[in-house]
C-alpha cells in the first residue's frame, strides 16, 4: 500500500474520507467537541502542503431518510476553516461536487455534505462509489472511526484507485496503536474491559484470552459472571442469555493460564440515579432491590496492583457509572493507575467511546500512551475482525 509521504501529490486532487461525527451544542448547532477534526489536520495539512486540493467526505449522525438539516455537514464547515485557517468550498449534491472538484486549485479544500444523505451509501452501492470516485484523483481513508463499516465512502470508492489508495496519517497512527497491543505485545499484558453489556464485550474477550496474561472485568458485565459463579446480584444489570458464554469463558481463562479478575465488592445503589443511597458489598451478596453501578475499595486495590505490574496495558469501557460521582471512583482509580502505570514504562491504548470520555473527564488523556478515535472500529480489531475500510486500501 502506497505511503502518502511517498505519493506526489502535485497538482492532485486528494478525496479524503475523514470522520467529522462530531458532537454539536443543541441550541447553537456549533461544534461542542472538535477532537476528531483536529486529528484529521496532520493528513489535510500533509496533501496541502505537497502541492494537492482536498475534497472531503464524512458521515454525521445517522439520518433515516436523506437530508435532514440537522445532520448537514454545514454545521461542521465553520470550525473546520477555523482549523485549517483557509476558506472551503461546500458541494450539496454529487453533481455539484464534481463540477467543483476540477476547479480546485493547488491549497483549496471543498467539503461535501453528509455522505449518508447520499442514497446508497450504507449500503456501498457501487453507482455511488463510482460518482464518489470522480471528485478526485486520489483516495486516502483517514476515518479510522469507520473503518469497520463498508459504506460506498469508506470501502467501494477504493476499489476506482487501485494504484492510488492510501490510509491517512491518523488511520496509520491508530493501527500501530493497536498492533503494538495486538501482536506480541511485551509482557506481563492486562486488559481492562468494562461497560454496560456482556454481549458487547463476549467476542474481544474470547480473542484477549489468547493474548494477555491479565483480564480485569467491571461495569455492569461484571454482575453477568458474578451471577454465573452463583452469586446474588439484586437488580444489577444481567444478561441471562450470557451465562452460559460467560462460563466458557471462566473455564477458557483456566485452562489457558490467563489470570481472570472480577470486583469483590461493588458500591451498590438503591435506585439507579446518581442520588440513590449507596453501600458497599460484596460483589456476590448485593441485597435484594440493590444493584451495583461501581467497583468497590477493595475491587479497587486488586485491580491497580494488576496495572502496577504490566508493561502493556488496554483499556476499555468503565468500571461503573462514571457519568454520576457517587458512582465514579472506580473509573477514576482505575484510570489513575493505568497513567501511573504509563509514567513508569508502560505502554497503554485506551479505546474509544466511553473510556476515552473518561479519561478525558479526569483529565488524563496526556498521561497515557494512545487515546483511540475509534469506538466500534478498535473493538472489531480487537476482537479479530479485518476491517472492510483498510481491506478495500490493500
Ligand atoms: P459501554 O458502551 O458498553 O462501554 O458501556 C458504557 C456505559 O456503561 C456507561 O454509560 C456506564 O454508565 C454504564 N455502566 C457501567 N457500569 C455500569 C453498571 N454497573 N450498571 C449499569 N450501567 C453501567
């Protein structure tokens, strides 16, 4: 696959599949998080500066039935110029779109409107990719963040540059990122895995089991495998359907020699509402009526002497419902102990979505290896899975 720091880019006109699904205030409509442009800037600014324009693709949001002014790309226009310091043209339809792109000159950037207003695209219908494929020279995939999907934008539209596809700087960056974790990845190796569901999280920890020496389990999964060991869990979350794969997961870890580990106590609630009245129990003996929406103290220390000791570290999901301060303490311990880890030679990946916003809500994002952009992408690398977005570069 071509490099785009040895691709000439001179007089070209670059497409560039970026992920702009920013989060947007909901009375100004202005961009309230600009993280995900701002990661995309090493790969425009790269084309720009090498003599090529840039047209820009992006889904936001997830419109049901074509152009919704609420999910336009338009919203994102200012901030982006903002960024990037240089006027950008915007195209509404394909057809504009194309009759603009031959216009660019070397420096110009067009942004198009939302590629999920454009019928086919979820569906990678080829006639669209194909309309896609003309607004440009090139096609670079810097949407790690949609790498899993194959939309007309992310995968179809590559198969038109069969010589001149490339992955963008930030697509690179993310999959060394998980590579480093993924593939030999020094030794002693914990990954951290919480979040609301099981279900979610069933097919990466099959996968870890083959790679890491330590699983820490919290979150409301955690409750699925205290209930399948035979404990008494309240009205904690459950999936009942789960216990039968959370047990051949229990017996998996055993045989393979992986050290499995799962809160003692729990910080438990009587409502699930950040003013419940609280306590602390074991984790295997939560009252009736009660739920456990956190690790416990002692959960708490089990787990950071894990981290302590790694030298590799990934994390993903929360260990409890960290958006309410009662029950936050677990995420922000943990948390704590991955950049403490970080700080004395560790290397560490956090994973999109949740853990990302975590880390970001106590302040950390620094003081660990990598923060992933990528939510539903990192998970689907983890759990095996060849991305259709970076199948289609190759
Ligand atoms: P996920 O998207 O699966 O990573 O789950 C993240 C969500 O799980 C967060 O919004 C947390 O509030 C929620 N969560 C974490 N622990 C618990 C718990 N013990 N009970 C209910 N929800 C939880």
């Amino acid at each position: 696959m071509t490099d785009i720091r040895s691709y000439s880019f001179d007089g070209k006109r670059a497409i560039i599949r970026v992920d702009f699904n920013v989060p947007l205030h909901k009375e100004t409509m202005q961009v309230q998080d600009d993280k995900r442009i701002k990661a995309a800037l090493p790969t425009l600014n790269w084309v720009l500066n090498h003599g090529g324009s840039v047209v820009l693709l992006s889904h936001f949001g997830r419109p049901k039935n074509g152009p919704e002014d609420r999910f336009s790309m338009r919203h994102v226009l200012p901030r982006l110029q903002e960024l990037l310091g240089v006027h950008i043209g915007f195209s509404s339809t394909l057809e504009e779109g194309i009759l603009r792109s031959k216009e660019l000159n070397a420096g110009d950037v067009m942004l198009m409107e939302n590629v999920r207003f454009f019928e086919g695209e979820t569906d990678n219908d080829s006639v669209l990719s194909e309309g896609f494929s003309k607004l440009g020279d090139c096609f670079i995939n810097d949407a790690f963040g949609s790498a899993h999907r194959a939309h007309s934008s992310t995968a179809g539209i590559a198969s038109y540059f069969p010589e001149d596809r490339m992955m963008g700087l930030l697509m690179k960056e993310e999959i060394n990122n998980a590579q480093r974790v993924l593939s030999n990845p020094v030794k002693p190796f914990t990954a951290i895995i919480g979040g609301a569901k099981v279900s979610d999280k069933i097919l990466i920890i099959e996968n870890l089991l083959s790679i890491a020496s330590d699983i820490i389990i919290g979150g409301g999964m955690a409750y699925t495998f205290a209930k399948a060991m035979g404990g008494q869990i309240g009205n904690s979350l459950v999936e009942e359907d789960r216990l039968e794969n959370v047990k051949t997961i229990l017996s998996k870890a055993n045989q393979l020699g992986v050290r499995l580990h799962l809160p003692q106590d729990s910080v438990i609630a009587d409502s699930f509402s950040g003013h419940a009245s609280t306590q602390i129990t074991s984790s295997h003996h939560i009252l009736e009526g009660w739920m456990g929406l956190d690790i416990g103290p002692n959960s708490i220390n089990d787990f950071k002497k894990v981290i302590l000791s790694s030298k590799t570290v990934l994390w993903n999901g929360p260990m409890g419902v960290f958006e309410w301060e009662p029950f936050a303490e677990g995420t922000k311990n943990i948390a704590l102990a991955v950049a403490e880890a970080t700080s004395s030679g560790a290397y560490s990946l956090i994973g999109g979505g949740d853990s990302a916003s975590a880390i970001a809500q106590f302040e950390l994002a620094d003081k660990v290896s990598y923060v992933s952009t990528g939510g539903g992408a990192l998970l689907e690398l983890f759990e095996g899975k060849e991305l259709p977005g970076i199948r289609a570069l190759g």
